[in-house]
C-alpha cells in the first residue's frame, strides 16, 4: 500500500486498514488510492503469487484471500483461522 498506493497527488491519495478479530478468525482488510498508470491486474508481479502460496502452506484450507483491483484502488481482503488443530 505504501510503496505503491501513494501517487503524486498526495491530496487525493489513501490508505485504511482494518484488523479485527472475531471468534477464531482474523480479519484484515486494506484500501488503497492507486498510481495513475499502474496496472490494473490484481495479480501483479511476484510478490502476490508469493503471498498465496505461502498462505497455502501456513494456513491450508483456513485462510481466505481476495484482492480487487480498479482504476481508483486496491483493496485486500484476508480473514485466516487462528486456532490451533489440537487433533
């Protein structure tokens, strides 16, 4: 978000963040303004393939993960189930 939510128009540039844990899941959500003529892929370059695969593998199965990408913002959307399987 900070690294590539900020533009030059630090006026009308955002960024909110939400943490909130409810039960056994933590919810984190992320808006962000975007640069003008970044892509509009919510995919991206590395980084977020990267994040996917190792929510995968820390948390499998009980994780879910949505990005949304438009020519305003970016937002995420990552709620992870924090209890340990005692089983």
């Amino acid at each position: 978000a900070f690294k590539h939510g900020l533009n030059s128009d630090r006026e009308r540039a955002f960024i909110h963040i939400f943490f909130k844990q409810q039960d056994h899941q933590l919810i984190f959500e992320l808006q962000n303004s975007r640069k003008s003529g970044f892509p509009t892929s919510s995919e991206g370059g590395i980084g977020i393939p990267v994040a996917r695969k190792r929510l995968e593998v820390l948390y499998p199965g009980t994780h879910q993960l949505k990005i949304q990408s438009t020519e305003r913002d970016f937002s995420v959307y990552l709620s992870l189930n924090i209890l340990k399987d005692t089983g």
